[in-house]
C-alpha cells in the first residue's frame, strides 16, 4: 500500500496527478462485475425475448462508450486515447457476468476506463430488463488484472470468495 494517496497534494487537496514525466507504454486492465436476476429474465436475455431489443449487443456498445468517456465521469481521470475495448458477457441462471478488456499506449492505466465500462454496460443490462424484473441488482465489480506502467503487473485471486466470478 502506499503511504499517501495520489490524488491529494501535500495539503490533502485533491488534484490530478501530473503523468507527463513518465513514458507512454502499453497498459491493459481487466474488469468484471455481474447483473443479478431472476431466472426468467437471464432466460429473456439468452433468447432476445427483451421488449427493448438485442441486451447484450446494447450493453456491449454502451461499455464501449463509455470506456472512452470515464474521464468525463471521473473527476481526477486523466483523458486517455483508448486504443481497444472488449466486452464479453456469460449468462448464468441468476446473473449475466461482464468482462471489459480495455488497452492503451500511454501514460497512465485503463483501470478507470475498464471498470466504468463494466458499470455502465450493468446499468444497461438493469435498464432494458427493468419492466420484467424489479429484483436486479448490480454488483461484484472490481478490477481483475492490470498490466503495464511503473507498479506493474497486477492479478487478483481467482479463489476470492467475495469475488470469484468463474469467468
């Protein structure tokens, strides 16, 4: 851990971190989370039964957009060019699971960029299956695996239990 946080100068006032010393490199972040619901609505999603349309290619374009707009959200995020973003989903009986891959060349990580896809691709998912199920829930998102920069490499347990997803 480090002793102080980032995002607060010496006086404890927020601030972006200057990034402009360092060297663009590759970085990639990975991040899941799930969309919890009834049976009957994952059972919706897999046959493209949802009234509002196709779920999974909506919450795909929506995690995309907003991989590329998580600096408009987050206020101390530095404004990436985002060079590639992945979303896969995995439909369970009570929960459709999100992967985000997001990968960059520059300075500073994606980690912000692949949760905020995760999020919103959720947020997507809960919108358009809203009317046939008030019970969703979003939850379980957390960073994965983080690659590249100065702190290297980083891979969370696959057998922690607060967060193992089978993906």
């Amino acid at each position: 851990m480090p002793d102080r946080l980032t995002h607060l100068d010496p006086l404890g006032r927020a601030r972006m971190v200057d990034v402009t010393p360092k060297d663009p490199s590759h970085r990639r972040a990975v991040a899941r989370g799930r969309v919890h619901m009834q049976p009957e609505t994952t059972a919706l999603v897999a046959r493209g039964s949802v009234g509002k349309g196709d779920v999974l290619n909506v919450a795909r374009v929506a995690g995309i957009q907003a991989a590329k707009r998580a600096s408009d959200l987050i206020p101390l995020c530095h404004p990436l060019l985002v060079g590639a973003v992945l979303i896969n989903f995995h439909i369970d009986d009570a929960f459709i699971e999100i992967e985000a891959h997001v990968d960059t060349v520059d300075r500073t990580g994606v980690e912000m960029e692949a949760l905020t896809a995760v999020s919103v691709a959720a947020l997507t998912i809960y919108d358009m299956c809203k009317s046939a199920d008030r019970t969703m829930t979003i939850g379980d998102i957390a960073l994965w695996e983080k690659t590249g920069g100065r702190s290297g490499t980083f891979r969370r347990e696959v057998g922690d239990p607060e967060l193992d997803l089978g993906i």
